[in-house]
C-alpha cells in the first residue's frame, strides 16, 4: 500500500507540473512575434509614470536619468513619490529632477506602496500609466514598446515586459531564465498570469486605487485587468535589468517566500471571481494557483511516502527512479541551459518557499514595507 501511495503521490505531482506544461504546449501561436508590437512612428498617447520611492538615496538620482533617457514619442510626464524617506531622497531627487518640468516629486508622510501609489495614481490624467521602481533599469525605448503594444491591442489591459536581475545568485538567474520562458509559452497561450514589478504600464480607468492590504501590486493590476476581460500582454524586449537581487541562499529563500506570499494573497483575492474569467485567463491563473497551492503539499507527502518505503529499498529504489525519469523529461529543455543538480536545488528552494508561504498566510498581515534584496541595501517596501 505504501508503495501505491508513493507511486500515486509522484504521479499526481508529475501530472500537476507537466499538465500546466501540456497545456502550454498546445496553445496556439501568437499573432505576433514575442518581442510584441514594434514602435508606432506615429504620436502616442500621454503617458504618466509613476515612481515610489523610500530611502532610495543609492538608487533615485540615476533612476531619475535612466528615465530621462527615455525616447517617447508623446507626452510623458513622470512622478517621483517619496514615502516619508529618512536618508537624502528627497534631496537627492529635487537635485536630479532640476529644471526638468516633465518630472515632478510628491512627498507623503507615510511609507507604503500601495499608499504611494494610490498618491500618484490620483494625479495621473493619462490614458496609460506606468509603474516602475527605483532599481530598474529601462532601455530608452521601454516605455515606448509597452504603450505601442497596448495601443496595437485595444483589448489589452496591462503590458509587461520580460526582467533579468544584475549581479544575482546564480540560482536567481536560472529562476528568471525559466520564468521569462514560462511567460513566453503562456503569452502563446494568450494571457500570461502577471506582469512583472520593476516595470509595467496598465490603461488609466483599470482602477481608481490599490486596496491598502495589496503586498503585490503587479498581481493585483494583473488580475483585475484578466477579471475585467482584458488581456495581459508580455514582451520579451526591451529588457529591464533588476539591479538589486539576492546574492545567497538564505536571502533567496526569503525573498522568494515573501513574493510567494503576495502572489497568494493576490490569487485568494481574485479566486472568488475567477468563473468571470475570459477562457485562456482563466486557465492559466487556475492551473498558476494549483501549483502554488498544491505543489508544496503533494512535495511533501511524495517525501514522507519515501521515507516510509526506506525499508523496502526495490520497491523505493524502483519508485525512486521512475519519479526521476519523469522529473528529468519534464526539464530537459531547461536542462539544456543548466545542469539537473541547479535545476533540482532550485526546487526544492522554490517548492520550499512556496510552503513556508502557505503556512504562514493565516497568522501573517501584509506588510507594507518589505525588506529590500541585495548585500547593504537599506529596507523598504519597493523590491
């Protein structure tokens, strides 16, 4: 019986992982290549850009002339908000931002992002809105290509853009790598589940303000554009580089953790209205939530199923290898990238924090200033 239990656990774990992989599969291509729409040389449509900020001493000046580089054929005008910042951001942002009337700083006397956001939000009259935070990194021409993609789609609600992290553990990399590509097969798929943080534009009337309790604006921004029938666009390029990251394992765990924990209080939110869902959105967060849900548990019991065959070692030793087989097909296109061991490791540190996430929602409230990744950097809610 035993070994019945651990054969159906680890088929049950194979079928849920490689299922969401099949089903990927077997969408249609999209009507555009995944680098998205290319740049209209036409006018584009204003576009406000919002910026929270807290004790971004480090990083705000340079952000300020990363986005002043910016080639946007239209009206942009960008808002630095600063949430009760205790170092020089303030000074350091009106230094920057000097003589530049695109460019404005509001100053709340609370940190949040959520709150932040809300403050730029309600000074935004653009027709698209873009969130990007102090550590990213934008090609002159990102903002562009997000607004000419959403422009090209009148569907589209939100549109993202493809991330890398600079200087990160080599695990991290490896995730980005196989998240990136994970987003490509869903954008084939027609939705991909969310945007990404560092930088993202969404159309003004999506919402009037983020709800205070929001511990991952660019899942709620994405879920409420799925659960208002609009589609979630991705591009593969320009590329954002990320340049705060985790440099070990222990502070990759915990960021993973926290950002696993947002993502499941966002998929909680929007579980309730998820019939609403147009058909490939609602596939894909459906299939996304299993796996966050569900992955972690069945890990776990495949383990304690294993251990208890100890005793029997064919029979375990027999399961063992089958479970391996078939863990090994389902990441052979990844593999071709990196060895098997990274790829397992960074398993069970993705699976692990999942878990840890799942057991902690019940007794944790979200938490408006998240500590930031990155060796020496100070702490705040904008990751």
């Amino acid at each position: 019986m035993a070994a019945i239990a651990l054969v159906g656990l680890t088929a049950a774990l194979a079928g849920l992982v490689g299922g969401y992989a099949v089903w990927l599969a077997l969408g249609s291509a999209p009507a555009d290549p995944p680098g998205g729409a290319p740049v209209s040389d036409g006018s584009l449509p204003d576009l406000d850009v919002l910026v929270p900020v807290h004790d971004e001493a480090a990083f705000v000046a340079a952000k300020i002339a990363d986005l002043q580089a910016t080639r946007y054929n239209g009206r942009l005008r960008v808002l630095v908000v600063d949430g009760a910042s205790s170092d020089e951001t303030r000074v350091r942002a009106r230094a920057a931002i000097a003589g530049d009337a695109r460019f404005d700083l509001f100053e709340l006397d609370r940190a949040g992002k959520s709150a932040q956001l809300n403050a730029g939000l309600a000074r935004t009259r653009a027709p698209w809105v873009a969130v990007t935070d102090a550590d990213a990194r934008l090609d002159p021409s990102t903002l562009a290509a997000l607004v000419a993609a959403g422009e090209a789609d009148p569907n589209a609600g939100v549109v993202g853009v493809a991330a890398e992290p600079v200087g990160t553990h080599p695990l991290d990399a490896l995730y980005w790598r196989a998240a990136n590509r994970l987003r490509r097969a869903e954008a084939r798929r027609g939705c991909v589940s969310h945007v990404l943080g560092p930088c993202y534009v969404f159309r003004r009337g999506l919402f009037s303000e983020l709800p205070e309790n929001v511990a991952s604006d660019d899942c709620y921004v994405s879920f409420r554009a799925a659960l208002a029938g609009q589609r979630i666009v991705w591009l593969e390029t320009p590329l954002v580089r990320e340049l705060r990251a985790p440099d070990d394992l222990r502070e990759l765990f915990s960021h993973k953790r926290r950002k696993a924990g947002g993502y499941l209080r966002e998929i909680l939110r929007a579980l309730p209205s998820a019939p609403r869902l147009s058909r490939p959105a609602r596939g894909v967060f459906l299939w996304r939530a299993a796996l966050l849900v569900l992955v972690p548990p069945l890990t776990l019991a495949v383990l304690v199923a294993g251990f208890g065959l100890a005793w029997t070692k064919p029979a375990f030793a027999a399961a063992l290898a089958a479970a391996g087989a078939v863990v090994a097909l389902l990441a052979r296109p990844l593999a071709r990238a990196a060895p098997l061991t990274s790829l397992a490791t960074l398993g069970i540190v993705l699976t692990s924090a999942a878990g840890t996430a799942l057991l902690l929602h019940p007794f944790r409230r979200p938490n408006p200033r998240l500590p930031k990744v990155g060796a020496g950097a100070p702490t705040d809610l904008c990751e």
